[in-house]
C-alpha cells in the first residue's frame, strides 16, 4: 500500500498533549479531535492540513500520557502516514489499534523537511522525497500489524478474524 502527501515536520519528544491538548479529552469524537490536532504544537495544522498529508516526527513522537486519543485525532484529521526516528511504545500501540499507518525511519526523520512532498510504499518501507529525488528506508510493520492498520484498527481486524462483519 502507497500514501503520497506532503510533510508536516515536528520535532523531537512531541508529546501527546501537543499532538491532542487534555482540554479537548471531554469527547472521542474524531471530528472535534481533529480540529485541534497538533494545535499546540503548531497553530496552522489543523486548519492547514490536507487530507493524506503526512506527520514527521523526531525521537519518542508520542511520549507522554497513554491517551488513544493522540492518534484518533492525527488519523481523523486525514493525516495518511506518521514517520518518526522514533516512537514511544505506547503511542506506536495505540496508532495501530486505531489503524494510523507509523513508520520509524531515522533517515528520513533527519532529511524529510516541511512542505516536502513524499510517497510512502507501507508494505516496503520505502520513502520517496519527490521534491528531492531521495529515498529512505525504514522497517516495515510485520505482516500482522500491516493487517490490523488495513482493516482501520483492532476493532475490525478482531471482527475479520472472528467472521463477524460490521
């Protein structure tokens, strides 16, 4: 599976309040989250955001509380991808069972800059800078990780797996 969107470049220990303030944790609505997805990070995302763009993030992107609802806003918000040097355990969980594609990739978490655009191969791992001509590798989620992500979280890949449809 392919995502192509342009970058949207955070930082380093970006935190789950920056990416979903606890003054908005009064709903799980996806569409309120999104309206202040990364807000206090960055003014202009939520407003800016297009969908299938896609989130860099520096080292342990999701660190903080264990709230669901980080990636529940960065996935309702359209965002298609989230690449990081690297993710906090939690966050990496959570955005697997809400079906938010995560990749770690050091190199392009260096290199990728904001307002590059990028094509990124899930199933490979390959990150194409078109706005650079470059190409990062990172690694892959394993196959059944893959899965949960394309059923849209563990909710429906549970329901797959047990025959029930939604």
């Amino acid at each position: 599976m392919a995502v192509k969107g342009r970058v949207w470049r955070f930082g380093d220990n970006v935190d789950t309040d920056a990416i979903i303030p606890a003054r908005y944790l009064h709903t799980s609505d996806p569409s309120e989250l999104a309206r202040h997805c990364m807000e206090d990070a960055d003014q202009r995302f939520a407003s800016g955001v297009q969908h299938g763009d896609i989130i860099v993030g520096g080292r342990n992107f999701g660190c903080g509380s264990s709230r669901e609802h980080a990636p529940m806003a960065i996935k309702a918000a359209g965002v298609s991808c989230v690449i990081a040097a690297s993710f906090a355990r939690i966050f990496f969980r959570n955005a697997l069972n809400v079906g938010l594609p995560i990749l770690e990739s050091p190199e392009a978490a260096r290199r990728l800059e904001d307002g590059d655009m990028v094509e990124v191969f899930l199933d490979e791992g390959l990150i194409r800078n078109t706005s650079r001509g470059e190409e990062y590798r990172a690694i892959p989620l394993p196959e059944f990780m893959q899965r949960i992500v394309d059923c849209g979280g563990i909710i429906n890949y549970i329901r797959e797996k047990i025959g029930m449809t939604p």
